[in-house]
C-alpha cells in the first residue's frame, strides 16, 4: 500500500473519538436502547436478521419520506443506508405508494400469474439484455436459482465464486464472505471457508474461490477441475468491499473463459442492478452475462427478486425440466410495484440524478487531499465508497490493511451528524437516491470534512 505523503492516523485519538461518538448516540437513543430490552424478549438479539445488530446498538427506524429517515427517538437523517442499497427511488414514492394502494384494493395473492409480470420482464429484458425472466422475493433466492440453473444445464456440480463477496444466505454460497488472514489460505488459491455455523462442508467443498480482479486465478481454477464447474457468479463490481470496479477487460475474461470451458457466467446484479446505471453493470460495462440476479431496489421496498437468462441458459425451465418455483414468485402486489418503480420512477433520465449529487460528494476527493488523509473514494451511479486505503481497494485481501476502528468512528460520526449510513461501513458501499437535494450531499461532505480535521488535530 502507497502511503507516501498521507498522514499516519493516531489510534489512540480514534479511540477517544469513538468513545465520545458512542456516548453521544447512546445519549440520543434512549428508546431505541430501552426498546431493544424489550424486543429481545421475543426477537434474539431484538432484531429480525443478525446484521440489523451492529455495535454500539440497533437504531429502529419509525418512517421514511424521500431522501429522509426518521428514528423512534425522533432524530432525522438523510439515507445514504437506504436499506442496504435498495431505496434508491427514496421513501414513500408517490408513484410507488399509489401503485401499491390500487392493488391493495384488488387482493394481494393468488399464487397464480397475474397480468402484472410481464411488463415487469419485458422492461428489465430491455434493460439487462437478457430475454427470459422468472421472479422470486430475495437476492438470496436470485442467486441460489442461478447456482441451480448452472449446475442443472452443465450436469456440473463446483461452482466458481470470488473471495470476499456476499451473494445471500443459502448453502452453496454463504462461502468465503469475509475470511480473516489467518484461515484464509494463500490469495492465488483461497481457502472455501464456511460464513456461518450449520454449512455442511460438503456444500462448502463445491464452492471454489478466486480473487476479484484476476482473471488468470480463474483461468487456473477451470484448468485444474476440467469438465467439473458449472459456472462462475460474481459481482460484476464488488459492493461489499466499499465499491470495487473491475479491471478493463475482466469482465469480458470472465464471460469468455467460461464460455470455452463449456460454463456459465452469472452476474449478481442484487446491489448494482438498478444503481450503478438503468441497465446496472450489463450497460455500465458492457457485458451480457449468461445470467442476471436481481433483487433489492427491483421491488422499491417490497421484498422482490428476479433471475434472467439467455434463452439457453432458461430453456430447461421453459420446458418444464428444472422447477423454479416459489409461493409468492410473480406476487401481484410486488409485481405493481416493480413495474410503477421500473416504467415510472427509475426511467433513463432519472439516472442523471446520481451525476448531479455526485458532482457535491465528489469534494470528499479534495477533503482527502487537503488534510492528506489515507484514504481513497470511488464512485458509480448511486453507489459509491471512500476506503480508508490511500490506494483503492482492488480485492478483498485489500481490507485487511484498513484497521476497523476508523471506519467506524467515520461511520458513528455521520450518524450523530445527521447522516444515516449502512453499518459495517468498512465493507459496505453508500447508496444515494434520485430524490436526495444539493443539501442531503453537502451534509455528507461537510461532516466528512470536520471528522477529517478532528483526527489529522
Ligand atoms: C450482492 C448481493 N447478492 C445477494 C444478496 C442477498 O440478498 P437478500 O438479502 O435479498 O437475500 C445481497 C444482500 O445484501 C447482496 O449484497
């Protein structure tokens, strides 16, 4: 890591910081911290999934309107959380809101298609170059659909996935999420790690793992098991690792490896569908992959996802061989609001918005520059990150350099100053919204600025 000319950040004054930012918010979350006594009585944890419990406490959020959130003790933020990345049309949409109350009216679930669907995959078959389209609730049910479709097409059972990246909860590949060094094995051959108690590591053994950004790691990962992996999933920019971009020509490597060694490709679009451009990473970078996961901001808020494919990769489903199925895939409610979000709310022009709000958050670069901090910051569409790295993050081994206790007294600061941001702020990218003001930006810059004068003091 190039540390030439940056300032060495003193921990001790992080950790005095942090304690008196941790006072600070304890002090405005009285009912959040009263309340979470309360809901641990029924709810381990006082939560609904265990990565809503992120030190010092759980915020409950009571509303949300536009690019604003409100928490139950009253404090207002603007949400650059916005849900792990999916509100980016904002809170309470008027469009959205109307869409869904008229087809409240008409029932919300028959188990049976319904004529709201197909506008929905017609619009995202426009947008992500793929013909076929299937619908479920969740990315992990995106993702674990792909694995699937990959493994039933090839008759393969290994399946090829990147170090360091999150695709969902299900077995084949809650693998290798977020390796400490010690367990994590050499970096040309990572070791498939289980994320979680209660994977059977023979589940665990199919996954293979590759570094983001190197296509050769994969290339020798087909050569050594040929014939035997179905397909690769990656994220075609890394989300979780703040917000990596891929190399010029990565993606096209992927696509094209696979292809000869008789695989699929899958892109997880969850997070950087609908956020890093209209038609995600396939417009952004130009690359059609075998299969699209979506999910998150497909719903606007209501629980959606979505699994498209080449007309190759869908056709054992279009002819009944593999079942993808699901109580409530294509649910009418869901469905209404998708296609308000998609025909709407998040048309081509909309995508303009993110230039605009980046154009202020941009000033963070000249922040870094000015109190020569050892930081870097990205930026793509909605999504964006500044990594307290002077060099930017390539890969995931790349975090481990950057010490926790920084990102979370940068995370803590923007909280108790009116900026609400996903937890884990080390890892997790930022995601603004096209209903976000000059004002909601220049808050996130301004706070940036005084957090970067009080430990460069
Ligand atoms: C890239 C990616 N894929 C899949 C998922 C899983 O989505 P869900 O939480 O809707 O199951 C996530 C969740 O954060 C994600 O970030």
């Amino acid at each position: 890591m190039s540390t030439a000319g940056v300032v060495e950040i003193d921990l001790e004054l992080v950790e005095e910081l942090t304690r008196r930012e941790t006072a600070a918010l304890d002090e405005k979350h009285r009912r959040s911290l009263a309340y979470r006594e309360q809901a641990k009585r029924r709810l381990p944890g006082g939560v609904s999934s265990s990565w809503q419990s992120w030190p010092p406490h759980p915020i409950y959020v009571s509303h949300g309107k536009g690019s604003h959130v409100w928490d139950i003790d009253g404090n207002e933020y603007v949400d650059y959380h916005n849900g792990y990345g999916v509100m980016v049309m904002g809170h309470a949409h008027p469009r959205i809101v109307e869409a869904v109350q008229r087809r409240v009216e008409l029932g919300t679930h028959f188990a049976q298609p319904t004529e709201e669907a197909l506008p929905v995959a017609e619009n995202l078959a426009e947008r992500y170059r793929l013909p076929y389209w299937r619908f479920g609730n969740s990315g992990t049910e995106s993702t674990l659909d792909a694995v699937r479709i990959m493994r039933a097409v090839t008759g393969r059972k290994l399946v090829v996935k990147v170090e360091g990246t999150y695709h969902g909860h299900h077995d084949s590949l809650m693998v290798s999420v977020f390796p400490t060094p010690e367990q994590a094995g050499p970096r040309e051959r990572p070791a498939s790690l289980p994320q979680t108690l209660g994977l059977p590591e023979e589940f665990v053994n199919l996954t293979l793992c590759v570094p983001f950004n190197d296509a050769g790691a994969v290339e020798r990962v087909f050569e050594e098991h040929p014939g035997e992996i179905a397909g690769m999933i990656v994220e075609p920019a890394m989300s979780n690792c703040g917000l990596v971009l891929p190399d010029d020509g990565y993606l096209e490597r992927l696509k094209e490896i696979t292809r000869r060694h008789g695989a699929l490709l899958a892109f997880d679009e969850v997070k950087t569908g609908f956020t890093l451009a209209w038609g995600g990473a396939v417009e952004a970078f130009g690359v059609v992959p075998d299969l699209v996961c979506l999910a998150k901001s497909l719903g606007a808020g209501l629980p959606c996802g979505a699994i498209g494919g080449t007309e190759e990769a869908m056709d054992m489903i279009i002819r009944g061989e593999l079942e993808q199925v699901g109580t409530f895939n294509g649910n009418p409610l869901t469905m209404a609001a998708a296609k308000a979000n998609l025909l709407e709310v998040l048309t081509p022009d909309a995508y303009a918005e993110f230039e605009r709000i980046n154009g202020i958050l941009g000033e963070c670069r000249r922040v870094i520059e000015r109190y020569r901090l050892p930081a870097s910051m990205k930026m793509l569409g909605a999504k964006g990150s500044i990594d307290w790295r002077s060099t930017p993050i390539h890969e995931y081994r790349d975090l481990w350099d950057i010490d926790d206790r920084v990102p979370q007294l940068a995370w803590l600061w923007q909280l108790n100053r009116g900026v609400f941001k996903s937890p884990g702020s080390k890892w997790e990218s930022w995601t603004t919204s096209i209903v976000m003001s000059d004002e909601d930006a220049r808050r996130y810059v301004e706070n940036f600025e005084e957090l970067a004068a009080a430990i460069t003091a």
